[in-house]
C-alpha cells in the first residue's frame, strides 16, 4: 500500500477513535446527570449533614488555613464524600450542603465524567470556601455551576496551605481537598458541576 495512503488510513482510524471516546465520555456524563437529578442519590438531609459536620471539623483541625479562611468565608459548600471511579471511563459524584454562619442553607450534588487511562475507585472531599458575596450569588443563582467558570478558583494543596492566610486570600473561591489522613493534591475538580438538589428530610 502506498505510504500516503497508509497515513491517510491511519489518521482517520485516530480521529474516529478519539471522537468515539469523546461521545462516550459525554454519555457518561449524561447519565450522570440523569442519575444525579434533583432529588440526589438517597441520602437524606440529616445523613449529609452529619456527615459533612465531621468532615469539616476535620478539615478545620488539621488545616489553619482552612481554619482561618472559615472565620472570614460568606458560604462554606462542603462535600463530605466523593466518590470517584472508572475503568477506561469514570466520573465522579457526591452530596454536600452549603453552610451559611454554621447554619445549612442548600444542598448541591456534584458531577463529573471523564475518559482516558484510568482505572479503580477513590474516596475523598472537598469543601468550598466562597470569599465574597458576589461568588456565592453566583452559586445560588446558577442552574448548574460549572468549576473554572464563573468566579475565580484556586485549589489550595499542603504547600499553600502552609502560606495562605486571610490576608494573601484574594480570590473568589478556595478548594480544600482532603480525606482521612488530611489534604489531598487536587482531584480534577474543575469541570465539574454543582447542582442544587432537594434531598429527603
């Protein structure tokens, strides 16, 4: 076969491999969102609550940045378990409540489908620091908040954590990432979507 018709072949059996993962991923996506609807997963509004009181005082004992950050946030959305899996595609979800003056004010699932090398199951949180009245507008007006888009995000990881104060603090949101044994590197949050759901009492 001649050598620019080899290349040709093999150009358009990578193109139709890549848009195929693509459609897959944004299937899973969808199903996602599907299955996330607006009623959440079965967790009720106590369950996450409970849950999501743990892991913010974890997070808080362990993290002075956090801490700090806290004293001074107009919302803190926190997402006490998220879990992530795939096989070739994955995605992730969770359940979490936004807290206002240490009272919960919303929930909001959060949704994410990807493809690529992956594969196996992870366990962890996050929670949401909005800085400024106009971040946390901007959540509860959003039918879905896509991360990256909208108010400025930064993820906070150990080696920020160490510097970040209330005074260097300047962005609109500050991510915290953590599980048991406390934070984590950023899990790829961004893209994900946030949406407000209406779970059972």
């Amino acid at each position: 076969m001649h050598l620019y018709k080899k290349l040709f072949i093999t150009s358009i059996c990578l193109f139709s491999f890549s848009y195929n993962a693509f459609a897959l991923g944004e299937a899973v996506t969808e199903m996602a969102d599907k299955i996330g609807d607006k009623m959440g997963i079965g967790l009720t509004r106590s369950q996450i609550d409970a849950s999501a009181s743990t892991a913010l005082q974890q997070l808080l004992a362990t993290s002075p940045a956090a801490k700090a950050l806290a004293k001074e946030a107009k919302g803190i959305l926190i997402y006490p378990e998220i879990i992530k899996a795939g096989m070739g595609v994955g995605g992730h979800h969770g359940e979490g409540v936004l807290r206002k003056n240490g009272k919960s004010v919303a929930y909001y699932n959060t949704i994410a489908g990807s493809y690529g090398l992956q594969m196996g199951a992870q366990k962890f949180g996050y929670a949401l620091f909005f800085m400024n009245d106009k971040a946390l507008a901007y959540l509860n007006k959003s039918e879905g908040w896509e991360v990256g888009v909208g108010p400025s995000v930064v993820i906070v990881d150990e080696g920020m954590a160490k510097t970040l104060t209330t005074t260097t603090a300047k962005k609109s949101v500050y991510v915290f990432t953590f599980n048991q044994k406390g934070l984590m590197a950023g899990m790829g949050i961004q893209g994900s979507k946030i949406t407000k759901i209406n779970p059972k009492k």
